[in-house]
C-alpha cells in the first residue's frame, strides 16, 4: 500500500525509523531525494535558462544543496539562495558541504524571466507563518510568472492540514518522498500543490506499517477487495434492495436521482417510497424501479418487514421535519437485515436541534450503519462546536464528527474526507468541479446506499461511492447535470468490475 497519508510528524517518525534499520542514513535519504527532485527538473524544464535553488535551514534545504549539485554537474546553471545556515552536523550541512556552489543570502534574491525556482525552504518541518525574505522571494514569483518546483510541499503550506500559513509558494509541480501528506490533499494545500509526484527514496513499506497509520488517500486500492461483484448465480435480491424516501409532490426529483444512482451501483431492486400525494409524479418517471407508499412509521415498517430492504436514502428533497426523525430512528431501530442508512440533506438538518436522538440510535448495538453526507453548511447544523473549531482540519473535524455520532461521515468538497467511528480517514483527490452541480449529492447519497445493499462495510461503500461518483463526473466533465450521473456511472464501475477479477 502506498496511499497512506503521513502527517509531518510520522513521517519525521519514519524517516527516524528508517535510518535506524538502514540501508540508507539521513544523508543517503537526502541524495535519494535530491536525486528525484534533479531527475524531474532535468526532464521537464530543459529549457529552462537558469534554475534558483531557495533552501532553508532544515533538511528541506539540505535536499535543495543535492538539487543544487547535481543539476550543476548537469551543466544546468543554478543560482543557490539561502534563508539560514543549516545547523553545524545536521544531514542539511554536510549537503550544503558537497555542494560546489556558495550561497547567496535570500535577502538579495533577485530571479530573472525564463528562470524556474527550486523551493527548498520549509518543508515537513514548517513551524510558524511565513514571513521577510520568504514571502519577498513568493512575491517575485509571482511577479516574474516563473514555475515553482516544489521539494516537499510549497513552503508556507502545512502538510498536517493544508493550510496556508502566512503567504506560500503556488507550485507547478510538488515532489514529495515515501508517502503523501494531509496538506497535499486538504484544501486550499491541494492547489498550491500543482501537479504531485511522489518518489520512492528508499522508506520500505515495513516502516511504514510500525506506524499504524490510519488516514489514506482514497483510491481504489483501498475498497477494491470490498468491492460487490454479483456471482454467476445471482437474482435480484440476493443483490440487496434500496429504499429511497421521496419529498412531497413538488421535491420528488432528489429521490429519484439517488433511486437511480442506487439502481446503476448494481443494487438488484430499488424502491421509491413516496407520500400519497406524490405517488402519481413518482409513477410517472419511474420505470424499473417500484413505487410505494410511506407517510408514516408504520408504513415504513410494513415496507421493511415485506420487502426486506437492504439500505435506505434519506433526506434528499425531503423537507425539514418530525418525519424525517421518525423515519430514521424507525429505519435505525431494524436490528437485522438492513445494512445502512444514508442521511443527507434535509435529513442530517432535520437533526440540528437534537442530534444525540440520532447518535445514540446509531451507537446502539447492531444497529444499521449510519452514514452522513454533509456539505459544510449541513456539518455546523449538527457538529456547531467542530465546525467553529479553527484549530481542527477538516480532516480531524470528520474523524471526530464519526466518532461522535457513531456514523461515517463524509464531509463533502472539493476535498471530501470521509472518517469512519473507529477512528480509519480518507481524503479525496479526484474531485472535479464539473460536480458543482444540483442533484449531484442526491447521486451520491443513492450510489453509497447501492453499495451498502450489496454488503459493502459502510466507511468501503462511502469511500467507493465518493471516488467513483467524482471519477463519472471528471471523465464526463462540460455540460454535465446531475441527470446525466446515473449513466456515467456506468463505465467506472464496468472498469472497477473488470479490475478485481484479473
Ligand atoms: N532524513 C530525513 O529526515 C529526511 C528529510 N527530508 C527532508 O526534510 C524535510 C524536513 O526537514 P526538517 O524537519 O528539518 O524541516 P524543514 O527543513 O522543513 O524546516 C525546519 C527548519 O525551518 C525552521 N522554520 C520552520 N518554520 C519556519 C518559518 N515559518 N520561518 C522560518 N523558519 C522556520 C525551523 O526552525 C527549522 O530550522 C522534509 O520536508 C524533506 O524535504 C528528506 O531529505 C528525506 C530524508
Ligand atoms: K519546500
């Protein structure tokens, strides 16, 4: 596995971990990663006419000594800035000692047009704003329009959170070592990030795994093992059954765009559960998927002790009220048979006033699992303290959100994490912007809830659903709506299918 994020200070760990059972010292480390960030400058910016190499005084710098080295053995001219002397004995010292050029003081940088910049100021290590010589060399930058390679992360950019800490660097290109950090995918950190490259520089996997890390980035390697994959002798129901509660006569077309999503995951049957006076809308644009009535818990509970249903959405275009709280707490009561309930929308709001009555049931032994779908709106209505937290990231804000309502939650964004109560997190990066659309959460809602009915644990089918459902719309992208979600689905889930069996 390579998808584990590090923070800066396990990776410190890991580095430390490393060196103690070799191969490699710091020192060796250091060239391996030198050596990776000059193999990416030569490669792509050979014509650039001069590289500036800025290094700080950590051993983010002392990579930039190893750049600056071998690049001018490369013939490449190189100019080298420095921020600080690296401390007398350090690895970031006895780089600088190898490296045939003499510092300049950073005070006095001065870049030219048709120059590119190596940033080896602050790195992991970064502790406190940017400020002087640093965000004067980030200001001419900028002025000057010149590529930034980043070694690391952009100096200024937290790798614990991705936050910006005084001014940094916008990177075009961000080479980082062993494993990623949260900053490179939290946001705004993504963005400053550009494009990322990660190198291997000798950090072997068993390091990693001493570190019981617990947060990833969310790629299919991580719930591809969890992913359904119907049998030959499989039917329908065998293939778990949805229930999606539809809003009233003028709101049914949320429900029905999770009813599809849910149908297209490869549930076997859908259902619509809609309110009397909206069963005639619903009829008239369902085709596959069947159509209930459901205004009160009792209805409700006919439904599930009949049809046996395997997950339910609820929330989309539903409405804010009672009923919403008496079909979730109906739906999480069920103590067999129903994998999950997916709350979204109207149905995490419906709880702003009393989120304890959901948690608890959800805490409840054998309950269905929960999963919350917030945007950034719908988290502050039912975790107001988390949310007003500055201190928390947002990844630690989900992580503390599922522990606390015994659910997973998936904080929706362009950086969407999803946490899970036992304390696992992912961090989302294929997102695209082409999902900034209406319905398109009513998808997803639909599209986890079609995982959970086919047995997939809850915190896989929400990490499947957020990459597969980002995946649909990047490969779609101009003049998508959320109509269109449900059937370009289809083509990454033929492709993940296909993966598991080879
Ligand atoms: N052996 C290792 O540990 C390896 C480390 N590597 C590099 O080492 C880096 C981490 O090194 P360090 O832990 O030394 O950290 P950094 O080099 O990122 O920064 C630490 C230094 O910067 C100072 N500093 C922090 N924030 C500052 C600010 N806002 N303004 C001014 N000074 C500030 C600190 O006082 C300290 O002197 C990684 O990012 C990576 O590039 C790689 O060489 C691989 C091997
Ligand atoms: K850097």
């Amino acid at each position: 596995m390579s998808n584990e994020l590090l923070t800066p200070a396990e990776m410190g760990e890991a580095d430390r971990k490393a060196i103690e059972a070799g191969p490699f010292d710091g020192i060796k480390l250091m060239r391996n990663a030198g050596a990776c960030v000059a193999r990416e400058v030569l490669r792509r910016y050979a014509a650039a006419e001069r590289v500036h190499v800025l290094c700080g005084p950590g051993n983010n710098g002392g990579d930039g000594y190893v750049v600056a080295r071998l690049l001018a053995e490369s013939g490449v001219p190189v100019s080298l800035w420095s921020s600080g002397e690296p401390r007398p004995g350090s690895d970031a010292a006895l780089a600088a000692g190898e490296c045939p050029l003499r510092p300049m003081p950073l005070a006095g940088f001065l870049p030219t047009t048709g120059s590119i910049i190596v940033d080896a100021l602050y790195g992991a290590g970064l502790s406190r704003a940017i400020e002087g010589d640093t965000v004067r060399a980030i200001e001419l930058a900028i002025t000057f329009g010149l590529p930034v390679v980043a070694i690391d992360l952009p100096s200024g950019i937290s790798g614990a959170n991705g936050r910006v800490m005084g001014a940094a660097f916008r990177a075009e290109l961000t080479i980082t070592f062993a494993r990623m950090k949260p900053g490179h995918l939290l946001m705004p950190g993504r963005e400053y990030c550009g494009e990322m490259v990660l190198s291997d520089i000798g950090i072997s996997d068993a390091v990693i795994d001493e570190l019981q890390v617990c947060t990833f980035r969310n790629c299919p390697q991580l719930w591809l093992g969890e992913f359904p994959v119907p049998g030959v002798d499989t039917h329908k129901y065998r293939r778990g059954h949805v229930g999606v509660f539809s809003g009233g006569p003028a709101s049914t077309g949320a429900g029905r765009l999770s009813a599809l999503a849910a149908a297209r995951s490869g549930a076997g049957a859908v259902t619509v559960l809609s309110p009397g006076n909206a069963l005639a809308v619903n009829a008239m644009h369902l085709t596959s998927i069947m159509l209930r009535k459901a205004d009160d818990g009792t209805e409700v509970e006919a439904f599930i002790g009949d049809r046996r249903p395997s997950a339910f959405v609820l929330g989309p275009g539903f409405g804010v009220g009672d009923k919403v709280r008496e079909f979730a707490l109906a739906v999480l009561a069920v103590r067999a048979g129903v994998e999950g309930l997916v709350l979204d929308a109207d149905g995490i709001t419906s709880f702003r006033e009393e989120p304890s009555a959901l948690f608890t049931a959800a805490a409840a032994p054998d309950a269905p699992a929960l999963v919350l779908t917030p945007h950034d709106g719908e988290f502050a209505r039912l975790f107001p303290d988390l949310a007003a937290d500055e201190g928390l990231s947002k990844l630690e804000r989900a992580r503390q959100a599922a522990a606390r309502s015994h659910g997973v939650v998936v904080a929706k964004g362009a950086d969407t994490v999803i946490a899970a109560p036992d304390g696992r997190a992912a961090i989302n990066a294929n997102g695209t912007p082409w999902l900034a659309t209406a319905g398109s959460g009513d998808v997803l809602a639909g599209l986890i809830a079609g995982l959970l009915a086919q047995g997939m644990p809850a915190f896989g089918a929400a990490c499947a659903a957020v990459w597969i459902h980002a995946e649909a719309g990047a490969r779609f992208g101009p003049g998508l709506i959320a109509e269109d979600l449900p059937l370009a689905l289809a083509p990454v889930l033929r492709e993940l299918t296909y993966s598991t069996e080879s």
